[in-house]
C-alpha cells in the first residue's frame, strides 16, 4: 500500500490539489514536504499533532519533512476562525516559543538528519515593504483573496490589513522552500485550504504554470457526537509534560469512547492495518476489556514521551486503582494525584486522628475518624491503618513532600508537606 492509499485508508486526506499529480510524484522518488507552525505558544496540544503525525507517515515512507517554525508570521498572527484579532506577541516571547517548539519537534521527528526544522523570519525578515508590494502584493488579486474561508469568515466582524496579508506571507514560504528545500508538497489542516493554494498559485506564476508543487489538507477531527476533537474536560491536552503530565496524556487517551477509538488508532499510531482491523473487532466482541482504548495510549504516550512514560503511567493507573501506592515514586505521585483533593500539612509527625481532622480535615469529627480508623477505611501510603494511636510521619515516605490517604475504596487525598 502506498502513502496516499494507506492516508486514504486512515480517513486522513482532506482536499488534494492533484490528486494523479501528487501520487505520481510520491511513488517515483523521495519528495520533500511540509507543515507549519506559528509560535503562537510554547507547547503544542494534540490538535495541533495531527498535521505532524501525517508528516512524520511521509517520513517514515522514506520522504524528506521540513518543519516551518513561523517566527516570522508568528510575529504579526494569522486570521484564526475567532471574530478577533490576535494579541501580538513580544519577539522575546516568540523566540521563547521557537526554542520550545523546536525541542518538541526534535522528540517527535529524531535528530537523525532525516528532516530540518527551519524559521520563516529568516526570509521574510529581509524584505523591505517596497520588495513586498512589488514582487509579491502585484501577484495577488484581492476578489481571490477575500473569497478564501478563513478571510471570509472574518470579513462581517472586520480583519487588520496585518492579518488580511498573512496567506501572502504563507505564500512566500512555499516558494522560499520550494527553491531552496526541494520541497513540492504543503500540508495542512482543512482551514489552511486557501493559504496553501494560495503559495501554490504563487510558485507557478513566478516558476512556470508547468513547476510541479501540490498541496494537501486533514479533515477536521470530529468526535462521535460531532464536536471538536482535541480538549478533555480541563482543557487542552499539551505534549509538554509540564502542562499535562504523561499519566494525564495516558489517561486522555485511554478514556476515549468506542465510537471513536478506531478513528483515533488510525490518525495517531503506527500501527498495522491488520492490527488496527483485529483491535477493532475486540472493540465488538469484548468493549468491557478497553484494549484498543489501551494500546492507544500507549502508542501515543510512546511516541509523544517515550517508553519510560507508558511505564510509570501503567504502574501509576493499577496503583490507583488497586491502592498499592507505596511502591510508587515521588515522580509518580506529583503525576498521578496531580488533580486529586489537595491539603498542606505540616512536616511534624502527628497523631492519626488530629491530622485527618484538625491538619487536613478528610475527616469531618474525631469520632467519625477513630470509626472509619478502627473499620479499616483509612490507608496511610497505601497502608492500612487500624490504630488510632498511630502517628503520621510525613517524613517517612516520598521524599519527605506527601502522605496519600485513601477514605474509603476510591476517595484520595494528597496532602502536601510545607
């Protein structure tokens, strides 16, 4: 199966400018192609992931990726489908954000000189607005311009001329990359329809109608109740481990629904078709064993953190759910009880009863304490305790920093030393 068949296969393809044009080239030789990025932040989420993991196919098929940091257009911001105009960033804050970006593609893509990131502001810095106007404003007609889907979109609530340029900027960079990176393809996701026809209509005025650049588009990804992939319940779900820790990004996706799981197997891991088709069939026969819902999450959790964190989310989730968490780390615990019930408590030892109640107030009353004490109800690090004598010592576990209390079968509570 070649690249655009097993794309197809995958429900990944959008829109494609040629689409015999396109096959043809990718079967023939290595081509080079790519995906930007705005450093509009410091970390991508998984909706931006999508366009990457599509490049990161081509690459493994043995094409060559280029990664656009937009340094440049990241400095002025693009008509986003929002009715308002982006907060335009210091240049400090988008170098800050290059550098972070830059790392994440690094993690994804390898440093095996197999792909180059490189950053727009490197060209576009250098042109006066004189060489703007004349080289590339007389190539765009504005009657095209304002029907594209994103402007258009914008044009009731009002857009800046700043961003009403960007897709000429866009443009530019498929030309640039198209003369100095051998690159032919441009990816993107369904709204970048119009910029990236826009640098293709660009090339071939400037090239010769007969230069041979295409351009491509992921549909966008929906849910099974027909909204807007990529968010859990607090938020977006970010690659940078210290936006959403490993264990959160696991558990993202092992909660995922069976209506949509397969979707996902197909879009995010690299998994075989026969795989996915024998995945998908558990899902029928046997939805009560989650197993697609697992190797999803750990086929995206590798490939976004590696290994060692598939690992310390697994002990961290059967931690949890069988209460074994003494044999967690310190690391596991900051990650797994990131978003369970919080207290500070002092670091001075004491007794059992006085620090569910007065320290930390799990327990409502000293009496309803020594009950759910003397009824086996209260773990202390993942042990039992029945002793209403027994003294708390936070020093004694995980490095001094927490005690975790279960009440009950499932409620925890992390209290954090001072």
């Amino acid at each position: 199966m070649n690249i655009l068949d097993d794309l197809k296969w995958r429900g990944a393809i959008n829109q494609e400018t040629d689409h015999d044009g396109l096959a043809e080239l990718v079967t023939k030789k290595s081509v080079g192609l790519y995906v930007g990025i705005d450093p509009t932040g410091d970390s991508m989420h998984i909706g931006h992931l999508i366009p990457f993991m599509i490049l990161k196919r081509f690459q493994l098929a043995g094409h060559h990726p280029v990664i656009v940091i937009g340094g440049g257009t990241g400095s002025i911001g693009d008509p986003s489908g929002k009715k308002s105009e982006r907060v335009l960033q210091t240049m400090d804050q988008v170098r800050h954000n290059q550098e972070a970006l830059t790392h994440q593609m690094e993690k994804l893509f390898g440093q095996d000189g197999s792909f180059e990131i490189v950053n727009n502001y490197d060209w576009l810095s250098k042109l006066s607005l004189l060489d703007f106007l004349r080289d590339y404003g007389k190539l765009f007609n504005i009657n095209t311009m304002i029907r594209k889907e994103i402007v258009a979109s914008r044009l009731e609530a009002g857009i800046s001329f700043t961003e009403f340029t960007y897709q000429i900027l866009q443009g530019i960079d498929f030309l640039h990359l198209f003369r100095h990176n051998d690159v032919q393809i441009q990816l993107g996701g369904a709204d970048q329809w119009g910029n990236i026809t826009s640098g293709i209509d660009l090339i071939h005025k400037i090239e010769g109608s007969d230069a041979r650049a295409f351009g491509m588009t992921i549909p966008l990804l929906l849910k099974a109740d027909g909204t807007k992939f990529g968010k859990s319940e607090g938020g977006n779900v970010w690659l940078d481990p210290e936006k959403t820790t490993p264990y959160e990004f696991y558990q993202f996706w092992i909660n995922q629904d069976d209506q949509d799981v397969v979707k996902y197997l197909k879009y995010f891991t690299f998994l075989s078709r026969d795989e996915i088709d024998d995945l998908a069939k558990k899902v029928e026969q046997h939805p009560e064993k989650r197993e697609a819902q697992r190797r999803l999450a750990e086929e995206v959790t590798k490939f976004v953190h590696g290994q060692k964190a598939v690992d310390q989310a697994e002990r961290i989730t059967k931690a949890l759910f069988s209460g074994n968490v003494a044999d967690l780390s310190t690391e596991e615990i900051e990650q797994g009880f990131k978003n369970m019930p919080t207290v500070e408590v002092d670091a001075a030892p004491l007794n059992i009863v006085q620090w569910l109640v007065d320290a930390t107030k799990i327990e409502p009353s000293r009496r309803q304490a020594r009950e759910d004490i003397t009824n086996g109800a209260i773990r202390v690090n993942g042990e039992k305790i029945q002793d209403t004598d027994y003294e708390i010592d936070p020093s004694k576990k995980f490095d001094g920093k927490f005690v975790i209390v279960r009440r009950g079968k499932k409620r925890y509570f992390l209290a954090r030393v001072k």
